[in-house]
C-alpha cells in the first residue's frame, strides 16, 4: 500500500491531546473529514508572534471538531467547540449534518451555513441527563446500490448496480424515510429521535445568505435495551435489512459475552393526529467466548459483509504479546421437530429456524489495536471486503474478511522518544473506501492508498459507481491521476450508451465528475456546465402562444428549425412564432449579464478555434474534451443566440455589449454565421471557417474570460506531486509545490468575477464565497439583489457548487 500524504499539524502540542490520546475522526460521503481534538486555549505572544515556540496556554481545556477536504488536507475549519468530552462524531448519509455526542449526554447536530465549509451553525440538540453518549447511528434511508465488481463489463447501469433491498429505519407516513438518530448510552439506555423537516430558507441551508435559524431542542424517546442495564464498556452498531437496528456490546461484569440486540424503531398513533416514536428492543443470538487466559476486549465492530451479519471482536494480549482479531459470522439452520412435538394438523418435515454466531476466523496481530476499519461499499461478495487493522506501532495490516489473511502489512513512522511517542489512534475509510485516513495522537492526519480491487477496469466502475450514488470521487480520483485521459472516454463513451432517462437522470452527477477529471487535465469543463444551466433557465421562459394546438414546446420547434442548417439567424426567426418566444421585458433586462456570458463564450470559442485546431496538428493529439468540438454545446449556442436575437427585439436592453473596431457589425449575425458551418463538422472545420475566426479580433475587442485555479491534489501539479512520493504539509500553509505556476503575476490588482451572476466584483471584494475546489466565485447577496422570478430561479440552482465541493466564505 503506498503512502500518500501527512500534514503535520504544530498547533497541536504534546499535551493538548489528552487523557488517553483519544482523537476521533469520520469521513463523509462527500470526502470532508471531520476530527476532534482536546487542547487548551492557546494563543501566541505578543512580543514573540512569529515564534511557534512562545504560546501562552490560557483557560481550561476544551474539545474541538474540526474538518478539512481530503484534496485541501493542509487546510482545517473550526466546527465548535465544548468543554465536555466529545466521545461520538458521525455524518449524515448524505454528508450534509454532523452528529457530535458528549460525555454527559449532550447530542448536537451541526450543519454548514449556506453549504461553506468555514461557517457551520448548530441546528438541533438533544440531552440525556447523567449520561454517556458511547455509540450513534443516523437512521438508514433504505437506499443503497450493491457494488459487484464481476459486472464491470455490462453497459448499462441498471445491469451494473443493482438496488440494495433495504428498509428505512423509521418510515413515516407513505413508507417515507424519516430523518433521526439512535443513540445509546454507557448505561444501556438507549435514546431516539426524528429530525422535522425543515425548509431550506429557515435552516441556512438555500442558496442566499439568511439569518441564522432558531436552534430546535429535540426530546429523545428513551427505551433500556435489555431487561436490565449495566455498564458497556465496548459496542457498534449496524442498520439490518429489515430497517432494524443491530447493536452489539460488551460488559464490563461479563467480558465472555457479547450481547446482541435488534432495535426497531416505529411511530405510534394515530394518523393525522400527534404521533410519538417508539423503541422496541428485541435479544438476540449472543456470542458466547471461551476461556479467556489474561486477554481482554478492546474493540468490536458490527457490520454486514456479502449480506451476512458479521462481528470482529480484538483482544488485547496479556504481557504485551500483541492483539488477536475474530471474525463471527450469524448462521441461521433449520432444525426438525420431533414428532411427539408436532400439533395434529402439522405438516410433514416442520422445522424450526434458529440463529447462532460462529467464530469463522481469527489473526494474530504483532501490535495493540487501536481501530478497525472495514470496508464501506455494499460489496456482493466477501472477497472484495477488506478488514484494515490500525495497529498502535503506526502500521496497518490489511486482511481479507473471512478468513482474515494476510494481504498487506504498511509501516509509518516507527514510534520513537524523538518522535515524541505519537501512535495511531484512529481511522475510517472513504465512501469508496479507496483511501484509508488515519489521526495518530496529537491529531496528525496520514493518507494511504487502499485499493479495493486491482482488476482492470476498477477505476471506471467505481466512477460510474460515484455517479449512480452521489458520492464525492475524489478519492477516487486521486489514486487514477495517471490514466484520466482514458478514464474521460471510457466514462463519456458509455454514458452516452445509456437510454435517454437515465442520462438525464444523472446527467447533473456526471457534469460535476467530469468536471474534476477536465480539471486536472487543465481542460476547460465548467463552461459546458454554466452553459448547460443558463439553457434550462431561459427554456423555462418560454410558453406557448396557444395551448390548444401545440403538439410541441417552442423549444423544441426551435430545435426542429435549426437542424436545417439555416446560416441566417434572422431567416430562422422569421420561421418562428414571435408569440412563443415572449418575456416580459423587464425580466429579460434582469438577464442581460447571462445573455453577454453566452455570447462571450461562443466568441472566445471561436476566437481560440484556429489556435486550437494549430496544436492538434503539430502535437497530432486532441485533448479529451474541448467545447468547440461538443455538437451537443454549438447547438446549445446556435437555440439561445436565436432567441437572443427575438428578445433583443422586445428590449435592447438585453443585448449583450462590446466594443467594435469597424462599423456596421451585427455580433450576433456573425456569431451564428460561424457556429452553424462550425456544426456541419465540428472534427475538421474547413480553413475558409478558420479564416474568418482569425479575423474576429480585428471586427471588436474579445473579452478575455477571467481564470482562478486553487491549489489542490487534483490539480496537474497534485498528480505530479504524488507521483513523486510520499508528501508532507503543514497544517494551514499552503504547498508552493502545488501552487499553479502558470499564472503570472501582474502590477495591477485582478478583478475578481462573479460566476453565477456574470459580474466584476473589483480586485478585494468583501463577502463572496469561493468554491474550495474548483474556485468558483458567487455573491453571498445575490438574491437579495435578484428583483425577478427568473433572477431569483437562476441564483436558486447554486445550492452546490457544479463540481460538488463546498463553498468558502470570504471576508
């Protein structure tokens, strides 16, 4: 397994993690990894600001969580902080809330404000009085899709991943899913909760800046999860098939027993009506372990592997030998009954089913334990599930579940006295569980690689798996930065194979991933996204004159009309219904800025096309994707220029402004002049077309589009970086290693450039938020601004950002 990265973190001192060197960590399905720590409050000197080495430590210690990207991991963001113990953190299945549980019995859920990394709000809180909260779980939505790498070669999705059965934790009225916790105490008390559904205005969650909502205290539903309670030293948890909930714990009086239980949840009462949340726990088979002989429990971890339910449970050897690892695997056998036994009227060969935990493997491991990590896809067998062991000695030993043999053994940095005596404490995998994460004890994050399989192939049907499920791909991406350029074909080529309504199904889905993967490649993407976006906006403008005797939209007449290859823009509309294609005017002034990005783009797209077509010839290689080349994105163009050229009519206002260099030039005629010979053979266009492009820069000033590149992993220089080998950061100091060299440093201030609205903000704007990505910048106030429908619509699909990470607000 290969090394990726550490990031060295100085603002965390020798002592500031404690007691027992405990730091938790969870990674989201959107690859932000959340981290807590306890230090004091430290701040540095006022005469010795620039020494690390000179802090003052004042005030009690607290408990911090922090969270940082996995392509950004040098840079961290303060979630909260508490002066209780946090002893849980864990994601939301959607990565969208964060889950913190204390010592204590406090429960918060924390979301981020205005989907920015940096600014998080606290939206609901719980409280268990006197109380340890030791294990949480979201309820399951019943939604999962079953990787089986066996399908990699069948062409349509449907064929490749199928659904996983699988009931929600809790379902509401309609067999809707609901949205809650589960949690469970020190005590065996177990505590429940549903989470309202909250409009995104009200929760900080749309698209605008809003005031922060009112934090909702929520009153859990308590339920003891045996007949009586005692104190669990060790427990997991796991969602059942059935929309149960499996728990699995150990107590400190039994420390041969496992207890197993079966937690349902369900609302009572009746419909319409106030309905309250009910618990019912249920035994089940338990794991009864033999003589001991000195060892001692120190984890358990509850999963499902290949549709069967399955514990590990490790030991801690006696004189410090090391640790054991045990695989249980639930067997269900029938068993006859006897015929003395049988009712009158019972059928021949009754049976009954029983359950009963077999031990099925086990390992010796040279170190202590100190977490365990399994594989996090619904895989269809066992051989594609991998157990990781975090050893204390910072190694990991990757083994095969089932019979957890020896795959792979990792050494990191040996534990030293010059080291400080820094051990691994903690880990978890990402959603494709292609990386493994790992905290040590003064909260240092260390990346591997942890390949699931190695078949060819791999890497595409995980990205096509990123697709079908929503999951962030830069895990993925990070470890395929060598072969893109074939990954981008394969991908777009059977994409395009699949039926209609599945790629506008997840049409969104795969814009976004090929998005990140032209990006590394330093191929411009994001245009086919904005362009895409501002099509339906102004589509949704349009309603037909007459209801009664359309058979087809305007839209799709105007498709029709263009297949003509009609080169005159204005012949086109004079074939059109002027009626179909009428906006209010006002509402087309508010949409002048995305009406001059549309023309923008298609003259900066042909001013670059002989330059473009120049350095196919001599390089005798075409990049993987360009827009002038995209027949789907020139007819995009050639639909909106026409109806640019009918609203320009109703108010000149709209119409886009340059500065020409000769007179009596209409822009638009010239544009969809070009575009359309461009589309009759956007591979090879001829050199008459080339030649008129050329002359474009003498007919009008050609803006130039306004480019920010942040430094990343996924980036041209990130693939160089890990190519070269193991990489070190430095927590809050950006790599120059990383930064884009290409970009030149000029005397005047560079103006910064509103995305979404087309805007120039000036060189130091005060509130925008940037994409911590890809660099996308957009106006916190912008819908505050927008006075119209179609403004407000625009502004409202920038809930994310197109290529999936989150926004950064700027002060």
């Amino acid at each position: 397994m290969t090394i990726l990265y550490k990031v060295e973190g100085k603002e965390f001192s020798k002592d500031s993690v404690f007691p027992q060197k405990v730091v938790l960590c969870s990674v989201s399905a959107r690859n932000i990894v959340a981290f807590s720590s306890l230090q004091s409050a430290i701040v540095p000197s006022a005469a010795d600001a620039g020494d690390p080495g000179s802090n003052v430590s004042l005030g009690a210690s607290n408990s911090h969580v922090y969270v940082c990207d996995i392509v950004t991991p040098w840079e961290y963001y303060k979630v909260c902080s508490s002066k209780s113990l946090i002893s849980v953190l864990q994601w939301s299945p959607n990565g969208e809330q964060l889950l913190m549980g204390y010592i204590g019995g406090r429960v918060e859920i924390w979301q981020p404000r205005n989907q920015s990394i940096n600014m998080w709000l606290l939206q609901f809180h719980a409280n268990v009085p006197s109380e340890d909260i030791i294990q949480a779980q979201f309820f399951h939505n019943g939604k999962g899709v079953i990787f089986n790498p066996q399908k990699k070669d069948h062409t349509y999705y449907a064929e490749k991943f199928e659904r996983l059965e699988h009931r929600p934790t809790l379902a509401g009225f309609g067999s809707v899913a609901s949205d809650g916790c589960l949690l469970l105490t020190s005590s065996g008390l177990l505590a429940a909760f549903s989470m309202p559904q909250l409009q995104r205005a009200s929760a900080g969650l749309g698209p605008v800046e809003t005031p922060y909502p009112e934090i909702q205290e929520l009153t859990p539903t308590l339920h003891s999860i045996g007949i009586s309670r005692s104190f669990i030293e060790h427990c997991s948890m796991t969602p059942s098939p059935s929309g149960a909930v499996n728990v699995a714990f150990s107590c400190g009086w039994q420390q041969q027993l496992v207890q197993c239980f079966k937690v349902s949840l369900s609302l009572e009462g009746e419909l319409g009506l106030e309905q309250h949340l009910a618990i019912k726990s249920e035994s089940q088979a338990s794991i009864f372990l033999g003589p001991l002989d000195g060892r001692k429990i120190t984890h358990i971890k509850c999963t499902r592997v290949a549709n069967e339910d399955v514990i590990f449970i490790a030991y801690a050897c006696p004189d410090g030998a090391g640790s054991q690892l045990e695989q249980w695997t639930l067997t269900r056998r029938r068993q006859n009954v006897h015929a003395l036994l049988q009712g009158s009227n019972a059928k021949p060969n009754e049976f009954v089913q029983s359950e009963s935990w077999e031990q099925v493997a086990k390992a010796h491991l040279n170190a202590s334990l100190a977490d365990i990590c399994v594989t996090r896809l619904a895989v269809s067998s066992a051989d594609s599930c991998q157990v990781y062991a975090i050893l204390q000695d910072n190694s990991v030993q990757v083994l095969e579940a089932n019979s957890l043999k020896h795959i792979n053994h990792t050494q990191f940095e040996k534990v030293s006295d010059a080291s400080g005596g820094v051990r691994f404490v903690s880990g978890d995998l990402t959603p494709t569980s292609q990386m493994l994460l790992l905290f040590d004890s003064h909260a240092q994050l260390h990346a591997m690689q942890a390949p699931l399989i190695k078949q060819t192939g791999a890497g595409l049907l995980l990205l096509e798996y990123c697709i079908v499920t929503g999951c962030d791909a830069s895990d993925v991406l990070l470890l395929n930065l060598g072969n893109l350029e074939m990954l981008v074909e394969k991908l777009t080529d059977n994409f395009t194979r699949q039926p209609s309504y599945v790629r506008h199904y997840y049409y969104s889905n795969f814009l976004a991933l090929k998005s990140n993967l032209c990006r590394v490649q330093q191929q411009e993407f994001d245009n086919l996204i904005i362009l895409h976006a501002i099509s339906t906006t102004f589509k949704s403008l349009l309603r037909p004159s007459d209801l009664g005797s359309q058979d087809k939209g305007p839209a799709d007449n105007l498709a029709m009309k263009l297949a003509e290859s009609i080169p005159d823009v204005d012949t086109v509309m004079l074939n059109l219904d002027a009626k179909d294609f009428t906006v209010e005017p006002v509402m087309l002034q508010s949409l002048q800025q995305l009406i001059q990005w549309v023309t923008d783009l298609a003259l900066n797209m042909l001013h670059r096309l002989p330059e473009e077509v120049m350095k196919c010839k001599l390089s005798g290689k075409r990049p993987s994707y360009d827009i002038s080349r995209d027949i789907v994105a020139i007819g995009s163009l050639r639909e909106l220029l026409v109806m640019i050229r009918i609203w320009g009519l109703l108010n000149t206002q709209c119409l886009p402004v340059y500065t020409k260099l000769m007179d009596n030039i209409d822009v638009l005629v010239i544009l969809f002049r070009l575009l359309t010979r461009l589309a009759q053979n956007p591979a090879e266009p001829d050199e008459l077309l080339l030649d008129e492009c050329s002359l474009l820069s003498k007919q009008l000033l050609i803006p130039q589009p306004s480019k920010f590149t942040p430094t990343t992993l996924l980036s041209a220089q990130g693939f160089a970086a890990v190519k070269s080998g193991q990489l070190q950061f430095t927590s809050l100091v950006e790599p120059s290693c990383l930064q884009d060299m290409e970009t030149e440093d000029v005397v005047f201030a560079r103006s910064v450039k509103d995305g979404v609205s087309n805007l120039q903000l000036g060189a130091r704007p005060s509130t925008i938020r940037r994409c911590a990505r890809c660099g996308f910048v957009f106006v916190n106030n912008a819908s505050k601004v927008a006075k119209t429908s179609a403004l407000k619509a625009w502004f409202s699909k920038w809930l994310h950002c197109h290529c999936g990470g989150f926004w950064k607000q700027n002060h």
